[in-house]
C-alpha cells in the first residue's frame, strides 16, 4: 500500500469518527422525573433543562399545560404573547413566571396555586440545532392538593415565659395537626434566633422519625439536656441546665414530605410559627448566702452546728461547693484565713481536723463543730461556689459568694453523757449474725478526754441458779483489744468483733451466734482524761441490758430412699433416689454416703457425696460401676450399672446437714439414715466355701510361715452339676496385727482371677510371695518373719461364676477362718548380734586409746636432759676422815 493509500485511509477512518460523534449527540430537555404534589394556595416551582444543543447559545423555554384532552400555552421566554387568555392575567399579575438560572436551565414559578392547576406541564425548548436530533421537550405531572397540616402554638399554653435563671428547665409546645389526601409525613425544626449568631437549630424530628441536634446542641443533645418529646399531636422541646446564650426568640418550622418512587422525599409544604421569647439572667443576680449558728456560747467539749442557707431563685440544676472558714477577726475575706471544711460540687466531702461538713438538703449545708474548745471561740464563713453544667463533660463557674461572719464563744466543766445500747441485727435463728452498737450521748464537759468501752454478757438461767455477768472484750484507749477469758478464741479467730466506728459509738459484732450467746448485754464506757500527763479514768456509765433471744428448736433431717426398679437378676442395672428434707436448719448443704448391709449384718461404705458435691469412692471394688450424683438442692441419685451376686443386701442413704461455720468453713449439724432398699435375686451358681489352714503358724525369727487359702464348692440350687471351668477367684489376704479383732485388717497381698499380684508396701525385712497351687488351692509364704509379722491371718476370696451367655457375675465375697501367726524370738540369735557388736566396739576402742597413748609419749612427751657427769670415787672410812 502506498503512502497516498494510507492518507485517504486516515481520511476514512476521521470520518467516521466525526459522524458517529454527531449522530450520538442530541439535545436532552428534562423536568422532574416524577409527579409533584403541592398544596393549594403555596407556590410551585418547575425546573427545566437543556443539554448537548447547538450551538451553544442561550435558549429559550416555552411552557405548556394538559389536563384532559386540553393542551394550553401557558409562557414563553421567547414570545410575551405566547399566554392563552386562560392564564394571561395571572402572567401579567407575575403569579406565574419564568426565572432562568443559566443559558441552558429555567424554573416555572405559580404562585397561589388552586386546585384546577392539577395536570400535566410540558416544557418545551425552540430549536437552535443545524439538525434535529434528541427530544425538544418533557413533561412533568403536579398533584395540588388541600392544605391539610395546621401549625399553631396550643391555646392552652401561655408561652410568655419571660426571664429565667441560669440552670432553669424550659418548654416549648408546638401543636401540629395534619390531614392529607396523600401519604406524606411530617418534620419539625426548632430554632431560636439570637443577637450574636442570628438563627440556630436547635432540634428538629426528621420525617424518617430521627432526632438531629444543630451543631451548636450536640454536645448538649447527647447530655440529655435538650429533649424532645411527642404526645398525640403536641410536640415538646424541653431544654433543661439553662444557659445565657439560650436567650433568643423560638421558633418552629414544619415541613409536609411525600416519597417519591426512587425512594427520595420530595417537600410538599413549609410551615412556620414563632412560640415565645426567652430571656436568662445570670444566676449570681440571686444568690444569697448567709451563715446561721445553732448556740452562739458553748461550754468546752460541746457540739454545735453552722448552717449555710443558700438561694438561687428557681433554679436546681446548679451544683455547689461550699466551704467554711475560721478567723479570729471578723472580716469577710478568708482567702488567708483557715480552712475549715469543703464539699466539692459532686458532694464530695474533704474531711479535716477540725469539724464535719454535711449536706440537709439542696440548699443547706451544716457544719458541726466537736468537742469545742477554747480556741475554737471566733468567727465563721460560708464560702459558697455555683457550677453550672454546659455539656456533658464540661462544667463553668457561674457565680461565688461569701456569707456574712457568725461568732462563737467557747467556755470551759466534769464530763457528762449517757450510755444506751441499741440492736443493729438480731438474729432469729442460731449462726446468723447478731450486732449491738453503744452509742454515748449528751456528752458534755469532755474536752481532751478519750472514752474505752467494755461489752459484758450476762446468760439466761432458770431462777434457781446464779448468771455471772462475763468480759467480752473492752476497747482501750489506743484502739487496741483486751478479751474476757471465755471470748478470747472466738474474737481472735474473728468469729466476735469489737470496734470504734466513731469517737461516741462503739459496736460488737457476733458473727456466727451460737445458742450459748442467748442473754442479756451490756457496755460499760469510761472517759479518760489526762492530768499531769497521766491518763485516769473520771468518770464511768453502764447502759441498762440488752436482751438477744431467739426460740432453739432442734434440727431435725429426713432422709427416704426410693428403688427405681430393682434387679431381676445379676448383671441388671439398681438405681436409688435419696430425697433429704430439714427443719429448723437455715440454709443447709447435704452431704451424702451410701452404705450396704451385707446378709451378714456387716456394714459397708460404698460412695459419698459431700457437702461441695465432691464425690469419693470408699469401696474401689466398685470403681466404675457406681454413680452418685446430686440431681436437685435435696435429691441425690445413686446408680449400679451391673449388679452382681456380692451385690445382694440392704442400701442405705446417710444424709448430713452443713451449715456455713466462722472463717468460711462448714460445721456438720445433724444427720439422718433413710429406710432400706434391698437387692435379692435367686443364684444359679454353686455355693463356696473358704479355709484357711497352716502347718506351722508358729514360728521363730527368719523362719517361713506358710498359709493355704483351700476354697470348696457346695451345691448348685438345682442340683445341676458345675464345671470349675466356669468359676475364677479374687483371693486377697488380711492381717490383724492385735488380739483385739475390732481393729481394721492389713492388707498383706493379693491374686486376681486373671492371676495378677499385688502386694502391699513392707516396712519390715520379711517378704511375702503367693501362688496358686491347685484349682482351689492358693498359698501365701511369709520369709524371714520378723515380729511385725504376728497377729490374725484370714484370706478372702471373691468368686466369678461364668454365666451361659460366657459373661462373669461376681458372687459374695466369702472369708476365711483366722489363723494365728505366732513369731518367738531365738535367744541365741538374740544376743548374737549385740555381743559381736559390744566385742566389736570394745576391740576399737582398745586399739584407739593404745594409739593416742603411744602417740602423746612418742611425741609430745618426750624431753633431752642433761646432767653433769659425777666422778666415781670410792667411799672413804670414818677412821680416816
């Protein structure tokens, strides 16, 4: 292809381009997609617009009216006479109207809109296009309808609220009533127009049932402190914790919604009225605060009280913090002065050492002055601060004021008061608690003194005998505890205590009450003062008793038993309900142990359940085939899977009652055993019997005793002969190490039926080893019997009997005669060993004194002396001397 080819290729491609492009722009006009609904007398208004034209120019609009089969020229930007006579007065009288917006949008105004202007309009844009392409006009369909909605202020409502203080609660009432041919609903907006920021929304109630604050009122929206609330067709605006910038005339709007079929709301109508002006004065306008003294002369360790009265007009939205100063000047300024007490604005008291600060009610506030002393004689303040709450979080100060001072003399005499106790808790039942309080009042002339107290119990006796009056416990001066002889445990364990709650009040607390602490109490309170830098006791009060009685009725448990069906035969299921009842019990825990009576009348401990519902096994021979379980506060169920011929006897259920003791533990109260429930079926297995026989059962140390456990078979209930194929024995072997056989057995060891062997742990040199010598013979071997080794020996055996069905029913267990094992000890071997260990010992020792002796002479003994040497001369006689 050529380059000329490829230019007209390009010129080709170009223009198809450029003809696509302008056949797929065409001018659009549009209106409102859906039909208008508007309402008699108001104005409506219908935009109109026109796009992709050429060229691009200002257009022109011409509007058109259907109803029916009419089509009418209603106005035309383009033409003034374009009106049909129906509408040119209303044209020329401006009542309707086109406004354009831009070169290519117009809207077409009504005004005073009547019912005959329902229909259809039409807007249509006079070409300017060099080709006609798209749509030159749309239409659009409007609904008038009578005005159905009615905004006033209710008649019965005077909403001249005039001036209000800061933190007051006002409401605005709104009445709309609405009755329209269409489905639309309604909005409110509450606005209030102010100096300094012109018209703010307040709230408004959406026509989807929303409530959204203006943004200025979130934060007090969402405090609660704006509300809205709504009663038939009353509307509500309540604005609680006034503020000064609430000040402003209020206003209400209401607005007629309709949905349209996309889904959008479409405005209908809008309403407005004005509901009332309002006007908030700052609230330190009206605050007054003044300072009022219960005794203006007090004699030394009396009480007072100083009230502060304030007012803040109507307004009880506004917290306070009052605080109270001293001086010993009468001037109103305790900036420098001494702080006596505060209470913040959340009633939050800050105590000190001087006095208590309490709050009577909303507007009075008291401070007690204690025990007055001499330098308490001067003049107090009552500092009062107001805080307002602007938002949830945010709290202003919006006023403080001082009180005028008040003065007080003090004057300085014996102390004076009285004793009384009081019962704070009485118990009316045994281990509930029991709490007395003696309270000392009309104490007088106390300055600087402490006061002790003593708690004595006297018991209830018939008249024949003497009651002693017993120390409890007594609260000395330091705080600390002294403890009567008899209460010493039970305070020590914290089962009684004793304590000083207030500097006049002391209590004693029983924390579990027994029977015994059934009687009369009383408290005994000694001031102390302090002379010479001694404290001595000057004066002593006994209050008058105290009496703490309750009815003791014994306790009583019921324990029944009921079967749930019993076996038929072995290897059946036995399920026993046990239900436990109480009286004169509070609050019982049950415990429970079943037992079974063997046809022996030996008693055996199966299974419990204790008062935690924890469960322990007392026989393992029935582990895993036993349950226990607690199905209600005071139903209990116990279950065998398979019952067995060892089985067969009477079971009991043994219920205990639990009650919550001091320290947190559980004291047992009482318990009941519940009528029997027996397991009996027929056997089909042969009879057995045991015995035990011993050549040698006395024996002397280190000899071998030898036991033979012989079992023998009866015969079967119908006379059917038994193959020993089908039986297999559990044979254990026991020990009474005492002649007294009350004493539990030993277990010694052990073979199970499938030949296993157990023995139990051996303190002792001796050994034991067993085997089975024969079908129905089996043999325990004592080695090197020691002396630990003597007592009672009997074996136990368990019999398996195989049914036809190839499986095992375990038959009663049978025991043995007993044997006594004797074990002498041999003489000779008896000093054997201690004589070689004496000789032994004897021979060290000797060897190790010859060593040391020969040592110390070898060693440290030894000297080097030296003499001078002596002529030997002879011996001259008498004669010649």
């Amino acid at each position: 292809m050529g380059k000329s080819d490829s230019g007209l290729y390009f010129l080709f491609i170009l223009l198809i381009f450029q003809t696509v492009v302008a056949v797929s722009k065409a001018r659009i006009v549009a209106v409102p997609k859906f039909t208008l609904v508007r309402v008699v007398g108001n104005e409506a208004i219908i935009p109109c617009t026109v796009s992709d034209y050429d060229p691009q120019v200002e257009q022109d609009f011409e509007w058109n009216f259907s109803q029916g089969t009419q089509n009418i020229d209603i106005i035309s930007t383009l033409d003034p006479s374009y009106p049909d006579s129906k509408y040119k007065n209303r044209v020329v009288a401006g009542d309707i109207m086109i406004k354009r917006i831009n070169d290519s949008a117009a809207n077409l105004h009504i005004k005073n809109l009547q019912l005959s202007d329902a229909g259809t309009y039409i807007c249509k844009t006079p070409s300017t296009d060099s080709a006609v392409k798209g749509n030159y006009d749309d239409s659009v369909g409007m609904n008038v309808i009578p005005d159905g909605v009615k905004v006033a202020v209710p008649p019965d409502v005077q909403q001249q609220l005039g001036d209000l203080v800061e933190g007051e609660e006002f409401q605005l009432k709104c009445s709309i009533s609405k009755n329209s041919t269409e489905c639309t609903q309604i909005s409110i907006t509450f606005e209030v127009k102010t100096e300094t920021n012109g018209n703010l929304q307040v709230l408004s109630l959406t026509q989807d049932g929303k409530l959204q604050p203006g943004t200025k009122y979130t934060e007090r929206f969402q405090s609660g402190h704006i509300r809205l609330e709504t009663h038939d067709d009353i509307y509500l605006l309540s604005v609680s914790h006034a503020l000064l910038s609430d000040t402003g005339t209020y206003s209400s709007t209401v607005t007629e919604w309709i949905k349209q079929q996309d889904g959008t709301w479409q405005v209908v109508q809008q309403k407005g009225v004005q509901l009332a002006k309002v006007n908030i004065e700052r609230i330190a306008q009206v605050l007054s605060v003044s300072a009022v003294i219960g005794n203006l002369t007090l004699s030394k360790g009396e009480d007072t009280d100083l009230t502060c009265y304030i007012k803040t007009g109507n307004s009880n939205a506004v917290s306070k913090e009052v605080v109270w100063y001293f001086s010993t000047y009468p001037t109103a300024t305790p900036g420098n002065e001494k702080l006596l007490a505060s209470m913040d604005r959340n009633s939050m008291m800050n105590r000190s050492d001087y006095g208590i600060i309490s709050r009577m009610d909303a507007s009075t506030y008291q401070y007690m002055v204690r025990n007055a002393k001499e330098t308490d004689s001067g003049y107090y303040y009552c500092s009062v601060t107001l805080w307002l709450q602007e938002s949830k979080n945010t709290w202003y100060r919006a006023a403080e004021k001082i009180s005028d001072a008040v003065q007080l003399n003090v004057t300085v005499s014996e102390p004076t008061f009285k004793v009384q106790v009081t019962t704070s808790t009485i118990p009316t039942f045994a281990e509930e608690p029991a709490e007395l309080k003696c309270t000392v009042s009309d104490l007088q002339n106390a300055d600087d003194t402490l006061l002790t107290a003593s708690w004595y119990f006297t018991p209830m006796l018939p008249a024949d005998q003497t009651a002693t009056r017993d120390l409890i416990a007594t609260v000395k001066r330091d705080f600390t505890v002294l403890t009567g002889d008899k209460y010493r445990d039970r305070v020590d364990k914290g089962l009684i205590i004793v304590s000083k709650p207030e500097s006049t009040s002391f209590t004693l607390r029983i924390q579990w009450s027994e029977d015994s602490d059934r009687g009369n109490y009383s408290c005994s309170v000694s001031a102390w003062a302090k002379q010479d830098g001694n404290w001595e006791e000057s004066k002593t009060e006994t209050s008058s008793d105290v009496n703490i009685f309750w009815v003791q009725e014994e306790p009583k448990v019921f324990a029944k038993a009921v079967s749930q069906g019993s076996p038929s035969s072995a290897g059946s299921a036995f399920e026993m309900i046990c239900s436990v009842s109480s009286q004169n019990i509070k609050g019982p825990h049950y415990s429970v142990l079943i037992t079974r009576e063997q046809p022996s009348s030996n008693v055996k401990k199966l299974i419990s359940l204790n008062h935690e519902a924890v469960v322990t096994l007392e026989d393992k021979a029935y582990l895993g085939n036993v349950v226990l379980e607690k199905t209600k506060e005071d139903q209990f169920r116990f279950r065998i899977s398979q019952t067995q011929i060892s089985d067969i006897g009477l079971y009991y259920c043994t219920a205990t009652a639990w009650t919550p003791s001091g320290g947190g533990t559980w004291k047992e109260t009482v318990s009941a055993k519940s009528n029997g429930i027996k397991i009996e079926f027929q056997s089909t297995g042969p009879t057995f019997n045991v015995t035990l026989h011993s050549d040698s059962p006395t024996v002397h140390q280190f000899e071998m005793v030898e036991l033979l456990c012989t079992i023998s078979l009866g015969e079967t209930p119908d006379g059917a002969s038994f193959s020993l194929d089908n039986a297999a024995y559990d044979v254990f072997w026991f020990a009474v190490r005492s002649y007294d056989n009350s004493i539990n057995p030993t277990f010694l060891a052990s073979m199970s039926r499938t030949g296993m062997v157990t023995q139990a742990r051996r303190n002792g040199s001796s050994d034991l080893s067993v085997e089975r010598i024969g079908l129905l013979q089996y043999r325990l071997r004592v080695h090197g019997t020691r002396d630990e080794d003597f007592g009672n020996h009997f074996c136990s055996v368990t019999p398996w009997v195989r049914n036809s069905d190839s499986s095992w029913i375990k038959s009663e267990e049978i025991k043995s005669n007993e044997i006594l094992v004797t074990v002498h000890a041999d003489l000779l071997s008896s000093f054997k060993i201690p004589v070689v260990c004496g000789i032994g010992v004897s021979l060290a020792v000797g060897l190790l004194a010859c060593l040391i002796g020969y040592c110390s002479a070898r060693f440290c003994c030894k000297k080097d002396v030296k003499e001078a040497r002596r002529d030997h001369r002879r011996l001259m006689s008498m004669e010649m001397d």
